[in-house]
C-alpha cells in the first residue's frame, strides 16, 4: 500500500515522503496512529503544494540569510572591554557580547546560542566568530576588541 507520511517514522521515512508499506501495518498502525494518510490523487495534489510552499519560504529565507551575511562582512564587529594596563582583558569575550554588539551595530538579532568563538579572547585585537544560520548555512564574522 502507498502512503503518504505526515510524520518522521523511525525505520520507514521523513515527513512528506511517500513509502510503500504492507496493508496491514498502514491500516493498523500509521493511519490510526494519524502518522500517515493513504496516497489518492486528492492527497499527492495537496503533498505537491505543500512541498511548493516549503521551498518557496526555504527560498525567502535563504535570501534573507545571505543579505545578513553580507551585512555582517562589510565590516568588523567592534566590542569594548575594559582592560589592565599591559592590554589584557579582564575576563574574555563570550557569544552573548558578540550577539547584542552585532544588535547594536548591525541591526540583526542573532541567538548567542548559534555563536562560537574561533580563538579564546584574552587580549585586545582582531578575532573570528562562526555564526550557524542552520540547514547547512554558516559565515564567519570578524569582530575587533577595543579597550572601553
């Protein structure tokens, strides 16, 4: 029997993926079970415009990834931190300063959660960050520490 999946299904496939199953496990498990609906013209009409849909808004946001990601290249991030008297730090620069100076300066909210620092910041100058925008889609951001 060809089905269509509502649902992730462990060991049978992704959502929105049509599988061939026995009759018995579609009709005993996967439609009661609401993790499936049964393949008829009707349902293959509505899987293809959810699928049109799907990639029409993976599209915007891929555009609007990269025009974060061009905005975040033109220039350095800048981060004050107060620092002794032979320019170290004290303390270092973390993921949650990185995220509101890019708020301040670039005008883009990005998680500190999706923000990892290359090199251990102990010292004024310029470093790298990653930035993983998800679904594949990372930059690398340069930011420069500056004494407050």
């Amino acid at each position: 029997m060809e089905i269509i999946l509502i649902q992730d299904v462990d060991n049978l496939g992704a959502k929105n993926e049509v599988v061939n199953v026995k009759n018995g496990y579609a009709r005993n498990f996967l439609l009661p079970r609401h993790l499936a609906v049964e393949c008829t013209p009707g349902n293959k009409a509505q899987l293809e415009e959810r699928m049109k849909q799907v990639r029409k808004k993976e599209a915007k946001m891929l555009e609007e990834i990269n025009s974060v990601i061009a905005k975040l290249k033109e220039a350095p991030v800048k981060i004050g931190a107060k620092t002794g008297t032979s320019g170290k730090i004290f303390g270092s620069v973390t993921a949650l300063q990185i995220s509101r100076a890019i708020r301040e300066q670039k005008g883009y909210e990005i998680d500190r959660r999706k923000i990892s620092i290359v090199d251990e910041v102990k010292e004024l100058g310029a470093y790298k960050a990653n930035i993983d925008f998800g679904n594949g889609h990372s930059t690398e951001v340069d930011f420069e520490v500056v004494a407050e």
